[in-house]
C-alpha cells in the first residue's frame, strides 16, 4: 500500500492486491509521479507569484514549456497592470508529462526574445526544471553565443547535473529548491532584484515553511520599516486544508480569513495585498491547523520601497565559490546596506541546505574576525565546514534588527598607518595624539527591520562514500591581536578564534615575542615562548584579554616588543600566525629648564610619563 498523503494528495491511497507479487519499481514510480505532480504544484505557484508579486513593473515577459520538446504559450507581454498577468498565468502547465530537452527550451526561449523584435544579447531568461537532460551540452556555444542572461532553478535531486554551466557561463544566478515552494519563491525574488530601480524591486520580509499539528496555533511578526510598505502582500501556503488566518496591523486592524484570497489556478494557496501603504510597524499573523492530520504551511511576505526618494535596507549573500571541494572550507557572505552605506549591528543568520535536506543554520558575524576581512562594513561572513556529502546545497539568509540595536555608519574607515613619535638626534619627538572619532557621533539609528534573500546554490565535490564525516580544519587566523605597555607589563586584547576555523573555542593559544620584527614573521617557532597557562580560550567570536611581563627582556625607555598569537585546536592543529602587534615603552623625558612661572607643569610631566604608544602592523 501507497500512502500519497504531505506530497501534495491528501485521502489517496494505491491499494496492492497482495496475491500478486509487488514490484517494486512500479512502487517507486508511483511515488516519483506524486512527487513530480507536487512539483509541479509548487512551481506553478510560484511562478504565478513571481508575476504577481516580484516582477517590475514594464518588464516585458514571455513562457516557453518543455518536455521532450518545447512549446512557446506566450511571446513578450508587457506587464503595465495587476490584470496583465493572468495572459500568462492561464498557460501555466496543469500535468507533468515525461522527458526534458533544455535545449529545446532555450531555443524557443530566444525565439520569443527575437520574434518582438528584441535581441537575446543581455536579455534574461529563467530556467526552471525538475528533469534529467544528458543532453544540455549540445547548445553551450549557441548559448555563449546569444549573449543572453540565463538563471537557473534546479527542483529536486533529479534536475540536470549540468544545468548550473548555463548560468556559469552567462553570468547569471544559480538556485537549488528542495521541498516547500519557498526556496522557489526565494530564487525568484533573487533574481528580480538583479535589474531594474530599487525602489521597483520587490523584497522579501518573510519566508517560512512551518508544520503544524492539528488544531495548532502558531505566530509570528513581521516588521514593515517606514523605508518600504508599497504593494504589499501576505501570501499563504498549504498541502491539505487551508488553515484559519489572521493578520493585525499595527494600528490593530485585523484581516480574516476570507480576505486572502484563494488562487483560481494554483490551488492550496491564498493571498491578501494590503490595500494602499502598509502601516510602519509590527504586523502580527497567527494561524490555525483546522485540518484533522498535522500539515506544512508556508508564510511569504513581499513588499516595495515606499517612495522613490527613500532607498530601503537591502541584503544579498552569495558563496565565496559555485563549486567547493570537500577538503577546504567555503564563506558565506551577506551584504546589508542602505544605499551605499553599511547596516551595522543587526541578527545576519544563514540557512544551508543539502540536496538530502539536512540543514546547518549559522550566524554571520561582521566583526573583522575569522571568514570576515574588514570590521562594521556591513558584510556579515563565516566559514562553512559542515558538510553533507555530495551535490546541491542551498543558501537563504534572514536578516533581522530588533530593539533598536541597528545603525548606519555614515563614515568611511580610515586605513592610515598612525606613529606615535620618531627619534631625531637621540631625542624622542612625540607626534600630536591620533583624532580620535566616537562611534555615535558618525552612526545613525536604524529602525527595526527584516528581511530575507537566497544567496543561490553551490556544488559540492570529494566527499567520501558515505558523506557525512566533516573534514578537520584548524583554528582560524587571529588578525586583530593589539598590545599596549602597562608599567613593564604588556596588555593584549583579540577576538578568540574557534576550535575549528571560527566555530567552537581554541584548547588553548601560544604567544612569542621578540624585539625584532623579522623574528616573528620569517622565523616566529624560534622567537621567545610566552607562559599561557593561565590563559583559558573562550568562545569564536569573544574578546580575549591576557596580561604577562616579558621577564627575557630589560624593560627600558624607547624597547619596542613585537607579539605574535596562535590558537591550537583540540586535534593539536595550529593557526595561522596572526597580525603582528607592536608595543612601544615610551615615556617623554621631562624638561629641566622648565619656566618657574608654570607651577602646574610638574604634575602634568608626571602624567606624562607613565604614557605607553601601541603600533599594530597587519
């Protein structure tokens, strides 16, 4: 017996006559057909809300559907209002038939860009599949020679193995949906935040897939800032029975469920679009399983930029490669900013997900510290190790501030190299004090906020046979180690890296010093040992002090020591050396002719003299 139900069927069973022996591929393509006709229920809606919700307005669209063979439903339409979509939506295909020709598609694809008198060169086309084509390679150089932009959504295990060379090799995005339509929703909104005015684009506010047991209430809240709130809608999914819903705007009006509005030709989907501007604040929904078996439900929320003079907060992320090989670590990287400017101080979580549905979710940290380069430039990264196993994976980022926590930096870092004094004659000449700029004072507040986008997809190659043993890395780099003089001990402060790259906590960290740079950098196993004993690594991503007396050395007026740091790893891997940080014993000499007249300049000689210079060199 065949059980349907959760792959888009509910009460539909396939009853075996147990007299006849079972087959067991018969069984299997009974299941693969439920699951392709799902499929094909998901992609159909979220393509229907690609044109409702995401695409711009005045984009000119066109469809082509394939099989075995292509057929062109649509030439270029112009979309210039809400009805002009259903000229497309109409033809959306209703039954998923058998084999896959690509090329056949893309072909059919460039004749609808040509036959409106457009060229295919710089043109974009969305390809969208779930099927098995050897045959993809065919066409590489006609696609390289149509200069056309093509994206990529593979759908399932089964998509084209060399589907993602067709965006590779024309500059565009790649995207991997596993189960529920919010992977396809993510990778269209992608995509149509790639072109157009910002202030046209659609962004995403939410996008959950959640199982609910019967009769289960969840919630959630949704923040609208005051930079967006045009063209908004709140779109719901669900595999059997449509739960009950409501929505609370912030001003306390709630819509029911009649006000979301069910698809006529994508069923088990409802949608309501708040009428004019959505109110600035926290839009609550709360939902209730009413059907008698526990369901999957899905939450997408969209909207556009307020005003044209107004830019909104924007994230994209990406992967630091399209293909990783197992033994090396991969980044992830988000970006989120407000026009040019970096969004500081906000939740950045990626969401990575294999091809078997195993799923790794990770903070990003813009800190300055491991995977990221630079500290407060508003791009959030961190080190991906887990992996499992060969094949697909997916990235989706959610971007959260709350409580007020985030900020605008409004200045740009200042990468000059400041020396505190030099030696001219045998006399120590002090530089005036380096300006100093209070973080506030070039930081404005952001209000709280959300949002949500799909980094694309990314292929990972080499794993062992069973996949699912994570190579060992080391710890990472420590690149922002300092050190300042403090009598004659020395004060060090860095951001602890992890066990594993920056991920974990280090079994413990070794630190060397020498009077001479060159010792540390060509040579740092034989420069003098420091006694850490004392020193208990914390947490990836804490901030580490450690005090100790350089006891090999005399400490005199002008010594300049030079520190490096590494962290050691539980496996007794050892880090990269770190940035070498230099502290300079520096006291000014008093004045013996000082005017007699100057009664106060004894005490401030005396608070002078205990003053230590620090000179990090990266």
């Amino acid at each position: 017996m065949v059980n349907l139900n959760n792959n888009g069927y509910e009460g539909i069973v396939i009853a075996i006559n147990p007299s006849v022996p079972e087959d067991e591929k018969l069984i299997q393509n009974i299941k693969e057909d439920g699951l392709g006709s799902a499929r094909l229920i998901r992609m159909n809606h979220a393509a229907e809300m690609y044109l409702i919700q995401i695409i711009e307005k005045g984009s000119m669209i066109g469809m082509v559907t394939f099989e075995s063979d292509a057929t062109i439903q649509n030439n270029l339409i112009k979309i210039t209002e809400d009805s002009t979509y259903l000229n497309i939506t109409a033809k959306l295909p209703q039954n998923a038939g058998g084999g896959t020709s690509i090329c056949s598609g893309l072909r059919k694809g460039f004749q609808v860009i040509t036959s409106s008198n457009q060229s295919t060169s710089g043109s974009e086309i969305i390809l969208l599949t779930d099927g098995e084509d050897n045959t993809i390679s065919s066409c590489f150089e006609e696609v390289k020679q149509s200069g056309a932009i093509i994206h990529t959504i593979a759908v399932g295990p089964s998509a084209a193995n060399e589907l993602e060379t067709l965006s590779d090799m024309t500059g565009g995005h790649r995207f991997y949906a596993y189960k529920d339509i919010n992977g396809l929703i993510d990778a269209f909104s992608r995509i149509s935040s790639s072109s157009g005015s910002i202030a046209q684009q659609s962004l995403q506010l939410e996008s959950k897939a959640l199982t609910i047991e019967r009769n289960e209430w969840i919630n959630g809240t949704v923040p609208v800032d005051s930079t967006i709130g045009n063209d908004t809608f709140f779109a719901v999914t669900w595999t059997i029975k449509k739960p009950h819903i409501l929505l609370q705007d912030p001003r306390g009006k709630i819509y029911k469920t009649p006000d979301f509005q069910e698809d006529k030709l994508t069923i088990r989907s409802a949608r309501l679009r708040i009428p004019g501007i959505a109110e600035a604040g926290n839009w609550i929904y709360s939902f209730q399983n009413k059907n008698v078996n526990s369901q999957l439900l899905t939450v997408t929320v969209t909207t556009r930029a307020r005003s044209p003079t107004t830019l909104p907060v924007t994230a994209t992320a990406h992967m630091s490669q399209n293909t990783a090989d197992y033994s090396r670590p991969v980044i992830v990287y988000a970006r989120v900013s407000q026009g040019f400017l970096p969004v500081l101080g906000v939740n950045v979580t990626a969401i990575i997900e294999s091809e078997d549905g195993n799923q790794v979710i990770m903070e990003l940290w813009d800190n300055g510290v491991g995977a990221d380069t630079v500290k407060n430039d508003g791009i959030y990264s961190r080190y991906f190790t887990d992996y499992h196993g060969n094949g697909r994976y997916s990235l989706k980022v959610h971007v959260q501030a709350r409580r007020n926590t985030a900020r605008l930096s409004l200045r740009q870092p200042n990468k000059a190299l400041y020396i505190p004094g030099y030696v001219e004659n045998g006399k120590i000449i002090a530089n005036p004090p380096r300006p100093e700029v209070k973080e506030d004072a070039a930081e404005a507040k952001v209000e709280d906020f959300s949002r949500v986008t799909s980094g694309g997809s990314f292929t990972v190659l080499g794993a062992p046979p069973n996949g699912n043993h994570a190579p060992v890395f080391p710890p990472g780099k420590i690149a922002d180690l300092e050190a300042k003089f403090k009598g004659d001990h020395i004060q060090l402060s860095w951001t602890a890296s992890g066990d594993v790259l920056d991920k974990g906590k280090a079994d413990s960290y070794m630190i060397r010093i020498s009077k001479h740079f060159q010792d540390l950098q060509e040579d740092c196993h034989n420069a003098t040992l420091v006694n850490t004993s004392s020193l208990i690594p914390k947490e990836a991503g804490s901030r580490e002090n450690f005090e100790f007396k350089p006891e090999s050395f005399k400490i005199e007026n002008g010594i300049h020591i030079y520190i490096a740091i590494q962290a050691i790893s539980k496996a007794n891997l050892t880090s990269e050396v770190s940035n070498i940080a230099h502290a300079t014993k520096f006291i000014l000499p008093q004045e013996s002719s000082a005017p007699a007249l100057c009664a106060d300049m004894p005490a401030l000689s005396v608070a002078i003299f205990g003053f230590a210079m620090i000179l990090s060199l990266f």
